[in-house]
C-alpha cells in the first residue's frame, strides 16, 4: 500500500514514528579476507556518542581546540555497528593481543577497509541522505 507523503494523516505519520525502532542493516564482502560482514545502521546518539569520545580537547591561548581522532573515529564506529563477526570474541583477543573489539579491528583491517566500511556505517546510519520537499 503506498501512500502519498503529502496526503498523510497525522495518526499515519504517528504509526510509522512508532514503527521505526529497526535499524538498516548490510552485509558487505571482505574481499581481500573472503568474508561477509554485516553491518547495522546507528542511531544519532550512538553516533554522538562515539564521536564525542573520539574528539581530543586541548586549550590553547585561552581557546578550547577540538579534534577528531579520525581512525580511531571509523575503528569505533565498526565495532559498534558490526553484527557478525564479533570482533570482541576471545579467540580474536587472544590471537591479535588486544584488549578490545577496536583494536581487532584496527589490527585485522587495512586503512582503505577501515575508510570503506566506516562510510556503510555511516549510509546506513543516515549520513548522506538527501532530504526531499513535499509538495501541497
């Protein structure tokens, strides 16, 4: 059933607001490692949340300066996001000492990978969406 957007009713807007508590997902080859990784969108305050502990504060001169840790922002970001495979399991830890599911992740994945699936999170997430006007 397809409805016109600029036709809704307030109670069918109402109805797809409650029903949009699922989040996209995709699962993407690894070609270089032959697997299938599957990822699921974020939401807004996963996403805030990550970068705000991601962004280094120092002062200088009186001004707080901000920056993003970019690898560590991506590395983040795909832990986060990733269904399968559990980049935290122990085997993975052990194999690679590392002490979290980052740093599998930054230790397994080559930059161009941690670029590429970080921007699936990040379409996934709702980043470079394009917004369109209802016309009346």
């Amino acid at each position: 059933m397809t409805i016109d957007i600029g036709q809704m009713t307030e109670e069918q807007v109402l109805q797809r607001l409650l029903d949009a508590d699922t989040l996209p997902e995709r699962t993407v080859l690894l070609e270089r490692l032959g697997i299938p990784v599957k990822i699921r969108g974020l939401t807004g305050k996963q996403v805030f949340g990550i970068r705000e502990r991601c962004t280094e504060r120092k002062e200088r001169r009186g001004q707080t300066v901000e920056r993003l840790d970019e690898e560590l922002f991506n590395v983040s970001l795909i832990a986060a996001a990733t269904v399968s495979p559990a980049w935290g399991d122990g085997k993975l830890l052990a194999k690679f000492s590392a002490s979290s599911a980052e740093e599998v992740v930054k230790r397994i994945l080559l930059a161009g990978e941690l670029s590429a699936l970080g921007d699936v999170v990040l379409d996934l997430s709702g980043f470079n969406t394009e917004l369109e006007d209802v016309k009346n």
